[in-house]
C-alpha cells in the first residue's frame, strides 16, 4: 500500500444517527481493507473488514462498502450508541508481506 | 478474533535504561509481527516487520540498533528499546495477521522515559 486518505479527521452525531467515514486509497494492488477501532489508552480493535472480491459487508449495526473502480471505501454505522464513541482508522494491504497502511483516523463522538 | 498480548501495559524508566517488551500471540502461530508506534492524537506509525528466524525488516528512519527486535518463537516477538531517551516515549503497539490477512494488535504499551 501506498497512501491512505481519511476523512472526517472528527465527527460528532447524536446518539441514533447514523456516522459515515470515507476512506480513499491509491495502490490498484490493494485487495483487503479492514476497519478498527481504537479507545483511548488501548490497542486498535477489528471491527470489520472487506476484501476486493465483494462490494459490501454488513455485521449488525456496522456496513463497509468498497468500490475498487473509484479506490474508495466507506464504513457506515447506524443507530450509534455512546460506546461507540473512539478513533476509527481505515487501512488497506493485501500483499504477500502482511503490511497495511492505514489512514490518519476519525474522532467520533456520539453525543447522549 | 484471534488475540494478541503484550507486556508490560506500561513502564516508567530512566534515561539512558533498555527496555524490553514483549508481544505474544496467544492462540495461534505467528510468522510475522509487526511493531507499530503511536504518538498522541495521532496514527499507527509501522517500525518494523519481526521475521520469526531472520532478521527484522525497519521501516525508513527506524534505526535498528536503537529498536532491536527478536523474533525467538512463533508465538513471541520482543522490541527492546535500547539507551531509551525522553524522546522515545511513545505509545508501542504490536501485530500479528491470523488467518486470511486479518491482523490483530495488542493492548499497547506506554513507555515514560524520565
């Protein structure tokens, strides 16, 4: 992977709404594009992730979506519950090695 | 998911002092890992790949002689931070991928260099 672009960098929404983060990438190789989500103090956890063969992947509450022609991918959560206020990095990999790159992060706030 | 521990959670040490810690994968082999440091409000910054059997492969800037990495079984990996300095306090995390490149991290540690 090369570089990884992520945006929001902060996003607040009462506690119900729904949070969108976008992600976009620019190495064509990359085939697997996970999401983790980071409290503070504490190592990044698996989420979520997708791989280039699927368009979209849903566990309850949490979707990503990925369209690999415009190199971006999305991870959407509704009905957001304060808990899931923290960082959310997107990242992309899928060479042999192993390596991912992630992107810079989103501060979500889910306001009660 | 698969899991990955580290040790210590946090250390306090004085200037000039190694520090070592490590990372395990708990319930399932790991060929690779990889170390990961992290400064506040900011993202994962990748050091270095751990080879178990050879020898690590440092990201650009990394000096390897400062940040000395051991890869002794397929389930351990150790990041010892040697002469550590002020500087080097940062958060450091470690990774292992499980099966079909999903990759785990571990709790973090917090190293303090006084």
């Amino acid at each position: 992977g090369e570089n990884v672009e992520q945006h929001p960098s902060t996003l607040s929404v009462q506690e119900g709404d729904s949070a969108v983060i976008k992600c976009t990438y620019s190495d064509s190789a990359s085939n697997y594009f996970p999401w983790y989500k980071q409290e503070l103090g504490k190592g990044p956890q698996l989420i979520i992730d997708i791989r280039s063969n699927v368009g979209e992947k849903k566990d309850q509450r949490i979707a990503v979506t990925l369209n690999k022609t415009a190199k971006h991918f999305s991870l959407h959560i509704t009905e957001t519950q304060p808990e899931d206020s923290a960082v959310y990095f997107c990242a992309e990999g899928g060479g042999s090695n192993y390596k991912l790159t992630f992107g810079k992060g989103t501060l979500l706030t889910v306001n009660p | 998911g698969a899991v990955v521990s580290q040790h210590p959670s946090r250390v306090i040490c004085k200037s000039g002092t190694s520090v070592k810690i490590e990372c395990r994968s708990l319930d399932f082999q790991a060929t690779t890992m990889f170390w990961y440091r992290q400064f506040p409000k900011q993202s994962l910054m990748l050091m270095a790949t751990s080879n178990e059997g050879s020898k690590a492969t440092y990201e650009q800037g990394v000096e390897k002689d400062k940040f000395l990495i051991n890869h002794a079984s397929l389930t351990l990996s150790t990041l010892t931070v040697t002469s550590a300095h002020p500087e080097d306090s940062s958060f450091y995390i470690c990774s292992a991928p499980a099966a079909y490149n999903e990759q785990f991290f571990g709790p973090g540690t917090r190293l303090t260099v006084l």
